[in-house]
C-alpha cells in the first residue's frame, strides 16, 4: 500500500512525540501499543513492545497514507479524531510469520483480541517521614532484588520459548524427512510402472508395423493390377473433363470480370461521396466560424455600450454626490456665519451671570465674617501650661476685647469690603469666565478636521473605485477569456463528433463491402466444390461402368 513503510527498531531515529498508548494481547503475550507523531517528517508510528520477550515491532505510515486508510469511514475521516484513528488501527495490528519472520500486519478487519487502555497505580503507598539506614538498605535490597527477578523470569521465559522453538523445528525436520521417504517411494514406484507400459507400448508397436507392412504388400500389388486396368479410361475421361473445364473456367472468368467492374464502380462511388462529404463539412465548418465571428462581434459591441451606460451613470453619480458635498459645505459657512453673532451675545450674557454669582457669593462670605465671634482662649488648667508661649497673645488680645469689637465693624470690615470690592474687579479675574477667541478656534478645528476627513474618504473613495474598475476589467478579460475558451471546446466537440460519424460511415461502408467480399468468396467456393462433386460423380460413374463392362 502506498504510504506505507515497514521499518526495523531504530532508537537513534525520531519517531516523534507520544501521543496515544493502549495494551494488547499478541498470541498469549500481552504488548504496549504506542502511537508516535512525528509532525517535522509528517509520519505516524505505531510501536508494540512485548513485556515477557521484550520483541519489539514497528509500522510506519505518512500523513497521506494514513488519512488514505479512514476514506471510507464518516467518523474518523476528520483528522482531528487522532485518539479514535489510533484505536481503529491498533485493533486491528497482528503478528504475522512470513518467510519464518515475524512482522507487524495490518488487518482488514478487527483481530480477536481486544486492545485495553493501560492501567496506571495509583494508589503506590509512598514511605513518608524519616527513614533510617536500615530502612533504606532493606528497600535498596528490594529494589535490586525486584530488577533481578524480573531479569530471571525473562530469562527462563526466553529459555522456554527457545526450547519450543527447537522443538517445532526438529518436528518440522522429521517431518519433512518422512514426506521425502515417501515421495521417494513414489517416484520409485512410478518409474517402474512406466517402465512396464513402455515395453507393453514397444511390443504392441512391432506387432501392429509387421500387420501394416503385411496389408500394404497386398495392396500395393491390388493398386497395380487396378492401375493397368484404368489408364486407358482415365485418358478418355481426362480428355472430356477438360472440355468441361474449359467452359467452367470462361464462366468462371466472366463472373470474376464481372465483380472486378461491379468493385471499381463502388470504389468510384465511395470516393465520390467521401469527397462530397468533405467539402459539405468544410462548407459547415466556415459557416459556423463566420457565425461565432458574427456573435462575438455582436457580444462585444454589447458589452461596449453596456460598460458606457455604466461608466455614464456612474459618473454622474459622482458629480452630483461632488455637488451635494459643496452645497453642504457652503451651508454650513451660512450657518456659522449667522450663528456666531448669537453665540457672542450669548457667551457675554454667560460671562455677567457667573459674574454676578461670584460677586453675590463673595458678599454673603464677607458678611458671615463680619458676624462671626472671636474664639475664646482657655488660660487655666493643664492645657494652658502646654500653650505658655500663646499666654502674652492671649493677655494682649483681653484688654481689647470690648473695644476691638466696634474697631474691627468698622474698620476691618471696610478694609475687607474695600479690598474686595476694589481690587477684585481691577486686578483678579473672574473664575469660570469663557473665552470666545478659543471656542472660535475649536469650532474652526473640528470644521477643518471634518473637512479633511471629507478630502480623506474622498481619496479613498476614488482609490477605491479605481480598484473596483481594475478588478472590474480583469473580470471581462477573464470572462471573454472562459466564453472563448468555451467556444473553443464546442468546436472541437462537435469537430470530433463530425469526425466519429464520418469515421463509423466508413467503418460501416468497409464491413458491407467485408460482407459482400465474402459472399462472392462463398460463391466461388461453392463453385468449386459443385466442380469437385462433379468430378467424384464422375469418377463414380466410370468405376460403375467399368464394373458393369467387367
């Protein structure tokens, strides 16, 4: 099979990464199958390793060959399923001898044994803790003592399997030492019954040459005492059948000119109308070439006025779309033009809001710190020791206490007032004021970043439309390309149909004038055999009246 290859075990080559395992039963001696995928070869490798001989066998397939082997098969026929092809194949893997050496075969069919999934322990129980040296020498003992049982038992198995081995060979050689024995016998026997029939043959042939050499003495005397008696009426007969033969070979003669004339004049005939036929077909054949000019012609001018109308419309499809976008632009700059008058007065109307706002919410603090009353100073107890150093403010800040009151009514609050009312107008501007300057120049960025977006999609659009019109052209060119080629083809189909017609014509004009040949061969042979009758009746009738005139 294609895609096949049966290769020896070859630890040095890579036969890829493991991808599926599964246990099976080989002839009373259970293997691990193995599935390797090797994707930088592109091949799959099935491997079995027996676990009491230690046999190993391998079977390789490339991609091809093995999605070859799942055609047939709807579920495994995706490659994806790997797990199900591996199973497929495994359970069907056997161990097969051929010329006395074992190899691994793939079966048409499931084999009797079932492949198994291989069980794993999992259920070791691990030493944990602290160990000592004995405990560690007696599981080191175990250990060496488990490799070589296990190295015993291989060994007596291979001593056991080598012992039947030689045992069915020596029953083999026995075997065949016996059959030889007796095919020797045979032989034997054969050769002296053949002796036996040769000489009874040799024997029988003397007897039967001594009776036929005594019958042709007898008649070899009768023929020449019959010979002397039937010269003279062979001349007169001789003389009357070669007048008889002399008017048969004119009849004869004639009926031959007459089918040599009748031949000539159908040949003629055949010639005549193979050339008849000829010219009918070229004829055909230059009106049909005129005819498929004529529609290409046609299709062509068709398609010309078709591609205009397009390119027409689409044109002015643009144009208009072109026209539009002006008219949106120049509208847009009407609407900016009569808007941005409503948007300064409106922007200054904004702008004396949030300044009367601030100037309102500036009073009302003013006023609230007018009204408010100084914080009392606690000048006794543990906390006024810890403040000794605020003890003279606190002195300095007592005697004035009733007076300071009016003082700061009257003269901090005009300074306060004085400062704010006269120095925040002049001087600190006022908070949340807009500029109109700057939302101008936004309004002019956005417009000029939506006009180069337009100019953008604009390029792209006819960048797009040139690739559509490419595309477009090598669409025709392709089209005009397959309609050619396929008038090419009906051409020819219907050339080589014109061309098998004529040819069965012939075939048929060929084995009628077969027919007719035969029919004259059969007339001529029955000539002569009316000819050979005559000359037996002949022959007949003198021996009757030579026994009549004996």
């Amino acid at each position: 099979m294609a895609g096949i290859m049966e290769e020896e075990p070859d630890d040095d080559k890579d036969k890829g990464e493991l991808k599926y395992q599964e246990s099976k039963q080989f002839n009373s001696e259970w293997f691990i199958c193995s599935a390797y995928d090797n994707t930088t070869s592109r091949r799959v490798t099935f491997e079995i390793y027996g676990l009491d001989t230690q046999d190993m066998f391998l079977k390789t397939w490339d991609y091809a060959g093995f999605d070859n082997l799942f055609r047939f098969n709807a579920e495994l026929m995706n490659p994806n399923r790997k797990e199900g092809r591996f199973h497929y194949i495994i359970e069907r893997l056997s161990i097969v001898t051929v010329n006395k050496k074992r190899e691994l075969k793939l079966m048409p069919e499931p084999t009797d044994e079932v492949p198994e999934l291989p069980v794993y322990e999992t259920n070791r129980k691990i030493p944990t803790g602290r160990m000592d040296l004995k405990e560690r020498q007696r599981l080191r003992e175990q250990m060496d003592m488990l490799d070589i049982r296990r190295a015993e038992n291989i060994a007596k198995k291979r001593q056991a399997t080598r012992q039947r081995v030689l045992q069915h060979i020596m029953q083999l050689k026995e075997e065949d030492k016996r059959k030889k024995a007796e095919q020797d016998q045979k032989i034997e026997e054969e050769r002296l019954l053949r002796y036996k029939l040769k000489e009874e043959q040799e024997k029988k042939q003397r007897e039967e040459e001594a009776r036929l050499e005594q019958m042709k003495k007898l008649r070899r005397r009768a023929v020449e005492s019959r010979e002397e008696s039937t010269e003279e009426r062979d001349e007169e007969e001789y003389r009357r059948l070669r007048a008889r033969w002399r008017v048969k070979d004119a009849e004869k003669a004639q009926i031959l000119a007459d089918l040599q004339a009748r031949k000539a004049k159908e040949r003629e005939e055949t010639m005549q109308e193979e050339q008849r036929l000829k010219e009918n077909l070229e004829q055909v054949a230059a009106r049909r070439e005129a005819a498929h000019e004529a529609r290409a012609i046609r299709v062509h001018k068709k398609e010309a006025a078709k591609i205009k109308a397009i390119l027409e419309v689409k044109l002015e499809r643009e144009r208009m779309a072109k026209l539009g976008k002006e008219r949106n632009k120049a509208y847009l700059r009407t609407l900016h033009a009569e808007r941005q008058p409503l948007f300064k007065a409106q922007l200054a109307r904004t702008q004396e809001r949030i300044l009367a706002a601030e100037a309102e919410q500036e009073a009302y603090v003013n006023y609230k710190e007018r009204r408010a009353l100084p914080k009392k100073v606690k000048t006794k107890g543990t906390s006024a020791r810890s403040r000794s150093k605020e003890a003279p403010a606190v002195a300095a800040l007592k005697p004035g206490k009733k007076s300071g009151r009016p003082k700061s009514k009257g003269g901090e609050g005009t300074e306060t007032e004085g400062g704010t009312d006269g120095e925040k107008p002049d001087h600190k501007p006022p908070k949340g004021a807009i500029d109109s300057e700057k939302i101008l120049d936004a309004v002019e960025a956005k417009m000029r970043k939506k006009m180069a977006e337009e100019r953008e999609r604009e390029k792209k659009n006819e960048q797009r439309q040139a690739k559509i019109e490419a595309k477009k052209h090598a669409w025709m060119d392709k089209e005009n390309t397959h309609n050619a080629q396929v008038r090419e083809e009906y051409r020819q189909s219907v050339t080589l149909k014109q061309q098998a017609e004529a040819e069965r014509r012939l075939v048929m004009r060929q084995a009628a004038q077969e027919k007719q040949e035969a029919a004259d061969r059969k007339a001529a042979e029955r000539l002569r055999l009316e000819k050979v009758r005559e000359q037996s009746i002949l022959k007949k009738e003198m021996a009757r009246m030579a026994a009549l005139t004996a």
